[in-house]
C-alpha cells in the first residue's frame, strides 16, 4: 500500500531544485515539511540562494513579498494547506499591490491519495489558488518540473504576481 514503503525521491529532488536555479530564484522562505523536506535539503546548502526559515506560510510569503520589493527572486516552499492562512497576504501584496514571489508546495488531495487525513487539503490548495486566480500548475511528469517552474517564474516577474507550483505525491516520493 502507498505510504508503507515510500521513501523520498532524491533525483526528483535534485531535478527540482536544478529547475528552481535556472529560474533565476536567489531568496528562499520556508516552512518545513515531511514532503519537501528532500528539495528544502538542496536549496539549504546552495549558499548562493539566501534561506529564511518561517513560522507559517503567511509570514513566508510576506517576508518573500518584501524580497521582491528589494529586488530578489523570492521563492516560498511551504505545505499545500498553507495557501489557506496566506489568503490576506497573497490577495492584498500580491493581487492588490502586484508583488510577485513564487511559491512551490505539496500536493496532498489529490488523485492517488491513501490517507484519509489529508481530504481537506483538496479543498485548500488548487480551488483557492483558482479562486483567488493565482497563476498555478499542477507537476504531474518530473520531466516538465524544469520548465513550469520556469514558466511559473517568467509569470511571476511578467505579471508582477503570486504564481504556485504543486508537487503532488508521486513527484516527491518513490517506492509504490
């Protein structure tokens, strides 16, 4: 069954991460977490990548909003669920004032998911991002990771707003 003998996918994550260097990020706020925890290791020893660890994903993206206005490529790495309590600081900085910073997260909910736990999350992550039309995208093929990390990044820089990219279960972990 799913879940009893995932480990995380170290080449997945390394193929993130080289993705995320060749957008051009150079500012990172985090909030740790079981599913990212692999790609969260590699931005962490990229010293040419300057790391801010956060309390919750609010204050994640209000700090990569402020990179932005100090002319970094800010990046939030962050849980799926969090969009939920940064909805007053992606609406207002990055809707209302065109701040843009990309935010990379899990993806728990969605098709595949065993754990009973995690149903609300499908409730949280994509509807609200659509609700509130953040750019987003869903990585369904490691293969694309590269280039709609980068895409996501040129929309951040483009339109002067929020843009997310999800990595759902099957991209994070190995050993179904």
């Amino acid at each position: 069954m799913r879940g009893s003998t995932s480990r995380h996918s170290t080449k997945n994550a390394m193929a993130i991460y080289q993705g995320v260097k060749k957008a051009g990020i150079d500012f990172l706020c985090y909030v740790p977490e079981t599913w990212t925890k692999e790609v969260l290791k590699l931005l962490l020893q990229d010293k040419t990548i300057e790391s801010v660890g956060a309390t919750g994903e609010a204050e994640a993206m209000a700090i990569a909003a402020g990179a932005s206005l100090a002319g970094k490529r800010p990046m939030v790495l962050m849980e799926g669920s969090g969009y939920s309590s940064g909805t007053y600081v992606l609406s207002r900085l990055g809707l209302m004032h065109h701040i843009g910073w990309l935010m990379m997260s899990s993806h728990a909910g969605g098709m595949g998911e065993v754990a009973y736990y995690h149903w609300d999350i499908r409730f949280v992550g994509e509807p609200l991002l659509a609700t509130l039309r953040i750019p987003h995208c869903v990585v369904q093929r490691v293969e694309d990771a590269e280039t709609m990390i980068r895409e996501a990044q040129l929309t951040v820089e483009g339109q002067k707003v929020p843009a997310a990219v999800l990595l759902p279960h099957h991209i994070l972990w190995e050993g179904e």
